[in-house]
C-alpha cells in the first residue's frame, strides 16, 4: 500500500522544527546533547518487528524514519529493516541494547521475558484506551516510569503509536461457553496469553510472519492480530471461519519506539527533540489511520468474504475479566518498581473511567447509530 506522506515536504518538516518543537512539553529534548546545534550528520538503523512496508505498523515505522529524516534537514537519516532483515523481529530488544541498532520499533509485551512489568507499557487486558493510554504516559507519569524500567538496559522507550481497541481474534471453533476456550492451541502474546492459560487455553508466541502457516497447518486453532485493517492484509480470513470481538487483550496497544540511550544523547540537542516530537507525531497519527483504515477493511471482510463475525459471550468475558484481574495483581506483586508501575496504572485508569462514563460513554450510548 502506497504510504501517503505526513506533513508531506521538507517545508513541512520545517515547520514542525519551528513550531510543534518549541510547545511540545514532556517530549522535549533531555538537554544532553553534545551542543544545541550541530552541522554533523548521523546515520542510524531502526530495526522493528514487523514485516518490511507492512499497513500501519510497518508502515509507520517508515513514516518515522522518514519524518526525521525531513524535520532533520538530512542531519540524521534512519534506514528501516524489516523483522529479519537485519535481526529476527523478537530479538529487537537486544539489538538496540547492545548497538546493533540505534532505534526499534516494536511493542513492549514482546519482552516480558526479560522485564515483565514491561507488559503495563503495552497494553493490559480490559485496560485502558488508546486515548486513556496516551493521557496517562504523557501527562499521568507513565513515561517516566517507562523510562525508568527501561533505564538499566541502556535504552529510552518513546510511545509511536497505539492500534486502538483490536478484534478478539480468528477462530476455527466456535466460542459458546467458558469451556470451549479449554485446550485451544491460540497465538496470543502479553497478558492476555496468560489469561487464556488459567482459562485453560494454550497461548502459543510466534511473530506475526508465522500465523497465517501456523493458523492453516493446524499448528495453532486460533489467533489475535490486530484488526479487520491488518487482518485483511494478512488474509487470515482465508484461514479460520469465527472472527470475535471485542478484543478484550489488547484495548488500546501502543508500540514503542526504543532508543539506544548512548547513541540517543550523542546527538545534538535539536536532534534529540526531533526524534521524540517525530514519534509523538506517530504515536498520534497510527490511531487516526487505524481508525479510518479499520472501517473499510471490515465492510471488505463482511461483504465481499463473508466473514463469521460473533461477539464472545458474556460469560466468556466475564470470566476472563476475574482472570485478568488475578493476572495483573501478581505482576504487580513481583518487587517494588512493578507494584509503583501497577497503582500509577490503576489509579489513573479509575479516574479517566469516571470521567469517561459520563463523557465519552454516555455520548455514544445516546448518539446511538
């Protein structure tokens, strides 16, 4: 898909330098650069975890790259790799951490092997938005939090892009009852994927390059991805009959960008305040586009593919919100870092929600179709 350019010219990268900069707040340069302008030129690579050009998240790491490439002038000039061009797509934590690459994109539940309270930065099952998401990393202290988790890996973790609420999931069995969900073989990644186990599923992690074979072997009964926008173009609907919602495991999914913090503050003041205002215009622009995207392609899967699509019970549901619940006081149970992350998370998403039930709720039960 022919990406359209964001801000479209230099000129407009211009414009981005001199005014979204200067009132961007919390995004600002950390002021360690080498000075606040340079004439020196950078050369990065930005290693991701999904497929080269892929709609929307592949996509968008390129628009990134090429954002600061505009707003720059040149002066830094960032070459994507897709998953496996340069490392394999979940071994981008390591890559960027040891200097292989200066920058990544990707989404932290895929390092919950190594940081588990790294799953809260991502996205928690029947957790926040994106819009709730984005209120609490850039003015609820989430970022902060982020970035000290992220701080002893040598790595500055930026929020560049959130999916919004995603589909349930494909399935080639259909979901009735709390029972059904017993031994099914499901890629599902996060906290969700734990959910499923106590449910008594199997959550299986592979990248998404494996599902469409994974789904049509046989090897998994079922999967997440994303939504009708990305599923579409994975034609997961060529493999699997049932397409659930809502996705109750990922609400609002941001994807991360991680910065090699060594090579982050080598760079000149005004860089560094490029890179985090570019990833905010991401972060901000992934939503919009899913939103707009996501539309389409599900008339696309209903009318012309004739797609199955149920909503989960709501015994199913509600058995997997008691186990989510169960799932996230644990995590936060394991030191200290994750039980500060765990009630900064909590208590932020109880008040959006009362501000939300009588706001945005409200609204759209009242506005009807």
């Amino acid at each position: 898909m022919k990406r359209r350019k964001f801000l479209g010219t230099a000129g407009a990268g211009a414009l981005l330098t001199g005014g979204l900069l200067s009132g961007c707040g919390q995004e600002d340069s950390q002021g360690s650069g080498q000075a606040t302008t340079s004439q020196q030129t950078f050369k990065w690579k930005m290693v991701t975890t999904w497929q080269k050009n892929f709609p929307g998240l592949g996509t968008a790491a390129n628009n990134l790259a090429r954002l600061i490439g505009e707003m720059s002038g040149g002066r830094l000039k960032v070459k994507v790799y897709g998953a496996n061009e340069l490392v394999p797509p979940l071994e981008i934590f390591d890559a960027v951490a040891n200097g292989t690459a200066e920058m990544g994109h990707t989404s932290a539940y895929y390092w919950k092997g190594k940081i588990p309270v790294a799953q809260f930065f991502s996205t928690v099952p029947f957790g926040m938005t994106a819009m709730e998401m984005n209120a609490w990393l850039y003015y609820g202290g989430g970022m902060e939090l982020w970035r000290e988790v992220y701080a002893p890996h040598g790595l500055i973790p930026v929020a560049a892009g959130n999916s919004g609420v995603q589909m349930g999931g494909w399935f080639n069995k259909e979901i009735n009852k709390v029972e059904d969900l017993q031994g099914l073989k499901m890629r599902i990644p996060g906290l969700g994927g734990e959910v499923l186990r106590r449910a008594g599923g199997t959550p299986v992690g592979m990248p998404g390059t494996e599902i469409f074979t994974s789904l049509q072997s046989g090897v998994i009964d079922a999967t997440e991805w994303v939504g009708p926008w990305n599923d579409l173009a994975k034609a997961l609907h060529k493999v699997a009959k049932y397409y659930y919602y809502p996705g109750w495991h990922e609400p609002g999914t941001t994807m991360e960008c991680m910065l090699n913090q060594a090579a982050f503050e080598a760079l000149p003041d005004d860089l560094q305040s490029i890179v985090m205002n570019a990833c905010k215009v991401v972060n901000l622009d992934m939503t919009a586009e899913f939103t707009a995207r996501n539309n389409t392609a599900l008339q696309t899967l209903v009318n012309e593919h004739q797609v199955d699509v149920r909503e989960f019970p709501g015994a199913v549901l509600d058995k997997l919100r008691l186990l989510s619940a169960e799932v996230v006081a644990e995590l936060a149970g394991q030191d200290e870092l994750s039980a500060r992350v765990y009630e900064s998370y909590r208590q932020f998403q109880q008040q959006v929600v009362a501000w939300h039930d009588i706001s945005e709720r409200t609204y759209l039960n009242v506005r009807g179709g």
